[in-house]
C-alpha cells in the first residue's frame, strides 16, 4: 500500500450522533463517534448487539442522517447533499450488502444486479456485459436466468454483492453479511471480501462475531453508541 493510499479518508465521521425519540425518552444509538476509514482500508465494525452498528453502517452508507455531528465521503459532508445527489452518491460510489440479501423475488440473477444501474439517467453500454461478468465472478455465470428463490442463501448473497458492484463503488458497506449462512458458505462470502480488499476497495463489514471481524486489518469496536477501541489485527 502507498503512503498516500494510508493517508486518504474514504470515510470520516465528526462527533456523530444519532438520536431516536422513543416515548418521551431519547436514546442515543450512537453517542460522539469520530473517526476516519482510510481509503483501501478494510474495517470490521463490532460489538454486542444494540450497540449501534446498523446504525452506524446506515449513516456510511447515506440509508440514515446524523441527529448531529458531520459524515464525509470522499471529503463531501453528506449533510449539504441534497436527496437527488444523495441517491446518486449511494447509487454510484457505494456498494451495500444485507444480512437479509434484499434480492427482488421476481427478477432473475443477471436482472437484479442491474438493479442499481436502473436508476441511472441513461442506461451506459457497459452495463449487460459488467453484470455478466460479475456472475461469473462470483460463481454464478450458469445461473444468470435463475430466480432468488431457486438459489441457495450462498448464492443469493452472491448475487447481492454482484448487485453492490456493478457501478464498482469506492466503499463497500456489509450488515452481518454472513449471518445468515453456515460456517462453509460464509467463508467463501468472506473470500469474496478479502479479494475486494486486495483490489483496492474500501470494505466496511459489521459483524458481531470476533473470527469474522479479525479477518479485516482493523476493528472499530462499538459499546454503547460509542467507541471503545480501535485495534489494528495484524502488521501488514
Ligand atoms: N428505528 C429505531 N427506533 C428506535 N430505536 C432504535 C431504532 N433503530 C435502532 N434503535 C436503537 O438503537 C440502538 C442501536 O441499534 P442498532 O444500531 O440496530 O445496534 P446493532 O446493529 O449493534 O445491534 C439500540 O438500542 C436500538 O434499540
Ligand atoms: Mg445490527
């Protein structure tokens, strides 16, 4: 990795609150995070549940606003962004995986990972071959026509990081990807990521399991809305 590469923020959260009003009562999901996602980096963001990891990895990827407090992408604070730039922000440089895989039943492999070019003003001439190339690269290019529902949980989480590719995004934001998988699939998922991350791409992945999140060179650990450390897993 390159000096400049380490120095770079994808990401960076100022004092980032996020309040939600339950009753008369406020509780604070996250309570003063600061902290900078180095461009390339590849982070796994833990803690126990309720902690505020969904809500912090929904505010990454522009799903939810800071109560209070200031998120930057690529050095733009996310908060002078008006709805129009904030859907081509998250449909162009961000990529988002579910726990729940989010695939749309009725569509086919190939049809749902055009699903974020869909979007777009014009459909760009690359698209079709992309997304066939992105099946084949996630071990699907035999089941292009399938539908979610004749697909394993492996493969339908498969086609729905096929799907947070295709407009080959600068960050990568993952919500207990594996989660739903047994030990095997989720393995090959986490391979998926780790080849992501030796090509350059910035991966944020929530886990709340501790062998999964020593899999990323850092962990932002979460308790209570706050952060209680920020660990490096191993020398590079
Ligand atoms: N939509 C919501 N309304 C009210 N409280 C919420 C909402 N979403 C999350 N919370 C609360 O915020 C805290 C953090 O939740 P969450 O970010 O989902 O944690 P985690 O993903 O670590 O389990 C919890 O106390 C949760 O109950
Ligand atoms: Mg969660």
């Amino acid at each position: 990795m390159t000096l400049q590469a380490q120095t770079e923020v994808a990401a960076e959260l100022v004092n980032v609150r996020r309040v939600y009003q339950m009753g008369g009562t406020e509780v604070a999901a996250l309570d003063g995070i600061t902290h900078q996602f180095g461009r390339g980096e590849y982070w796994s963001i833990m803690g126990s549940s309720g902690s505020g990891k969904s809500t912090l990895l929904n505010i990454l990827g522009c799903i939810d606003r800071p109560t209070e407090g200031e998120y930057l992408v690529g050095g733009s604070p996310v908060s002078t962004l008006n709805d129009d730039q904030l859907s081509e922000l998250r449909g162009a440089r961000l990529g988002f995986v579910f726990q729940s895989y989010n695939l749309i039943p009725q569509l086919d492999v190939l049809e749902n990972i055009l699903v974020p070019v869909m979007y777009r003003d014009e459909w760009p001439p690359w698209a079709l071959d992309r997304a066939k190339e992105l099946a084949e690269r996630v071990g699907l290019g035999g089941r292009t026509g399938h539908r979610p529902p004749e697909l394993s949980g492996g493969q339908q989480q498969r086609v729905a990081i096929a799907r947070a590719l295709i407009n080959d995004p600068d960050l990568i934001l993952a919500d207990e990807a594996t989660g739903n998988l047994d030990t095997k699939t989720a393995e090959e998922i986490l391979e998926v990521f780790d080849e992501l991350h030796a090509e350059g791409k910035t991966i944020l992945l929530v886990t709340h399991e501790r062998s999964i999140g020593l899999r990323a060179e850092f962990t932002l650990k979460l308790v209570d809305g706050r952060t209680e450390e920020v660990v490096e897993n191993r020398s590079s």
